[in-house]
C-alpha cells in the first residue's frame, strides 16, 4: 500500500458552502468535486474532520430529496461496488481513513444483494487504517424507500 498518494483528478477542490440559504431554505449542494472514488486520491483536504458519506452510483436516483436527506452536513463520494474494482477501494479507503481524521461514515446502498459490497469495502478498510470511526448502513429499496437503517 502506498503512503500520501497525490493522484486522482487535478479538479479535486472545494467548491464553496456545504449549505446555502435561498429565500429563507437551505439548499444543500456539493461541498466539493469530484465525487466519484476512483477520481480522487488519498489525501483530501476537505474530507478533515468530515462526516462522511459514502453512496451507491443509483441511490441518488432512487431517493426522492436525496440532497436534503442525506446530503446535508456531509462530504459525498460515490461508487459502484459490482462494477468498480473493490480491493482497490479498500485500499484507497484503507489510506484516506489513516491518513485523514473522519468524523463518521455513513454507508448508503440498495437493497440488491451486489451493493452490499459498499459495506464491507468500508467496514474492512476501516479496520485495515486501525482507526474506530463510526459506520453506519441505511439500506434503500428499488423504489427509493428506506428499508433500514443500523449501526455496522
């Protein structure tokens, strides 16, 4: 495993307030960009101190409100854990739970048996960085209601 990788996508910054008031309601946007896994590297400024939360490519689709519900107080990566490569999400997450001070992971998946693959990739990193960051699990069912919600 590599220590302090640099890569990822050269864009990787913050992009403003997590939450913005317009016409008196909040408005949740990305905090930063890129959001995908695989485009960002270990070392990530704006994840300090962060909560952090960790979704499924298709849950943003299938949740009505997903920004407001989930988003809100966070920083966003996404990922597929069927069709990206999981070992080397468990090795980026591996380094970025070591390297960087998270607050707590939020882990948001669907209900088919292939995304429970985003759970494990977290649980197994967050012990390979030895560190004890909280995690948490809600599951999301296909036609975007909350199944469960529960501590991992």
């Amino acid at each position: 495993m590599k220590t302090n990788i640099i890569e990822g996508c050269p864009s990787c910054s913050s992009i403003g307030e997590l939450a913005k008031e317009t016409e008196g309601k909040k408005d949740y946007r990305l905090s930063h960009w890129p959001i995908q896994i695989k485009l960002m590297g270990t070392v990530i400024p704006f994840l300090n101190n962060a909560d952090l939360l960790v979704a499924a490519d298709c849950t943003a689709f299938a949740v009505p409100g997903f920004q407001e519900r989930f988003l809100k107080d966070k920083k966003l990566l996404i990922g597929c854990p069927k069709l990206d490569n999981a070992q080397a999400y468990i090795e980026k997450f591996t380094e970025i739970f070591g390297n960087i001070p998270i607050k707590s992971v939020s882990c948001l998946r669907m209900e088919v048996p292939c995304c429970g693959g985003m759970t494990a990739v977290l649980k197994e990193a967050i012990k390979l960085s030895g560190k004890n960051i909280p995690l948490t699990e809600t599951v999301i069912g296909v036609k975007g209601d909350v199944l469960s919600e529960r501590e991992v």
